[in-house]
C-alpha cells in the first residue's frame, strides 16, 4: 500500500525523466524538438491531473491502483520517446 508522499515522489520522478530526455532529444536533433515539447506538455498535463486525483483521494483504499497507472503511463511515455529517437 503507498502513501500520499510516496506516489507523489514516483510521479514527480517519473516526470522529470521524461522532461529531462526530451531535452536531450531536443538538445541533440533540432528537428525533435516539436514532438518533444509536445511529449513535455502531455507529461505536464498527466502530472496535474493525476496529482489531483491523488490529492483528493479519501483513504488508502483509493491509492491501489495508483502505482500501477503510474507504471503503465511511464511505460507509454517511454515507448513515445523511443518513437522520437
């Protein structure tokens, strides 16, 4: 079971690695840097929303699922900056 604190830590972790290699991909190749601000801003808007979600969950019971979506969604981000490579 995860606390609050602790999802929060893996969704900010989880963000600023994909954050920070699209800046790599974008540093490296000028020609990525479109659809790696785009990958930023979907990061950017699942963060807020699911920090929201995490804010606003009532009891442990509500966190169960949470790490596994998070796992999943990183999953699909890094297959997307695979793509972008």
């Amino acid at each position: 079971m995860s606390s609050r604190r602790i999802l929060k830590k893996n969704l900010n972790a989880m963000v600023f690695d994909i954050v920070e290699e699209c800046y790599t991909a974008s540093l490296i190749d000028d020609k990525k840097v479109a659809k790696a601000n785009t990958i930023i801003d979907e990061a950017a808007d699942f963060q807020d929303n699911f920090l929201s979600r995490i804010n606003s969950a009532k009891s442990k019971a509500d966190f169960k699922g949470f790490s596994a979506e998070i796992e999943t969604k990183a999953i699909d981000f890094v297959e997307k900056l695979n793509k972008l490579g």
